[in-house]
C-alpha cells in the first residue's frame, strides 16, 4: 500500500470525527504523507539501535 493511499484512509476515517474540509483534500493528504514518513524514519532508527547498526553502515 502506497503512503498515498494510507493518508486517503487517515483522512476518511478523520472525516468521521471531525468536519474535514474536502477543498483542501491534497494539503491533508500532503501532511498525513510527511507524518507517515517522518514514523517510518523513527522507527528505523529505534530498529537500528536495537540492533546495533549505524546510519553509517545502511
């Protein structure tokens, strides 16, 4: 699954809980995308420490 389409469920299920203004449907799913990374980054360099690997070695 693309972090495309991970952010469009986000924001749908967003929707159900709060009034989403659909106008600015990209900026959302544009925002959901860079927290999706930014999460991916984290946990591969809590996994990294884990396991004992430096960035320098990736």
């Amino acid at each position: 699954m693309t972090l495309e389409q991970k952010a469009k469920i986000i924001l749908e299920h967003l929707d159900t809980f709060v009034n989403v203004n659909w106008n600015f449907e990209k900026e959302y799913i544009n925002a959901i995308m860079a927290g999706l990374v930014y999460i991916q980054e984290k946990e591969r360099n809590e996994n990294n420490v884990h396991t004992g690997i430096s960035g320098s070695e990736l």
